[in-house]
C-alpha cells in the first residue's frame, strides 16, 4: 500500500492532462478522397476549420480512401492538398476546396 501514494502522485497530473479532443462546432463531414490518375498518389491534405494535418495518404491507381474532417457552417469541409514530394511550390501548389457529405473529391 505505500508504494501506490506515490504512483499517484505522478500519475494524477498526467490524467488530468488527458482528454478528448473538443466536439467541432459545426460537426464532422464525412467525404471521400478518389484517384483520378493513371498512377499512385501520395497526398496531404489540411483540414482547415480543426486546422489538423492529414500526411501521406496513399492511394493507389482508381481506389479511395474516406475522410472525416470538421464542418463549417454550411456543413461542408474546408480543405487544402498537394501531392507528397511534388517538387518546388510553383508546380505542386496547395489547392484549396470544400467538399460535402458523402461528396467524392477526384485528384488528378
């Protein structure tokens, strides 16, 4: 029994740093992120609103990968991607989107 005081004493604050992430305002869109290309892709996608990073989704020739980010007012999702390695910014810009629910977004 003595040695458990002292466990909780150190773990006590650490709990306290633990919780979940806050609900989103506006809700969560689910939509779908589709390869248009004749090759595989790498890409990295930012949710704006939740301003949350999303790196290296892979997504082979003609396959899909569902996405849940955060809505905004209208209920749609604030995104910006760019392929993975693409080179300088000039010729891999970050494109920016919104995209509904259950909407499918084709990179090319």
């Amino acid at each position: 029994m003595k040695s458990t005081k002292p466990l909780l004493f150190l773990l006590g604050p650490l709990m306290l740093g633990c919780t979940a992430s806050p609900t989103p305002e506006y809700g969560l869109v689910d939509w779908h992120l589709n390869n248009g290309s004749n090759s595989d892709l790498t890409l990295t996608v930012y949710d704006k609103i939740c301003k949350r990073s999303f790196f290296r989704i892979r997504l082979s020739k003609t396959s899909q990968s569902s996405m849940t980010t955060c809505g905004n007012s209208e209920g749609e999702a604030e995104i910006r991607y760019r392929r993975v390695g693409g080179g300088n910014v000039a010729h891999n810009p970050w494109l920016n989107t919104r995209v509904s629910q259950n909407q499918s977004l084709v990179v090319r």
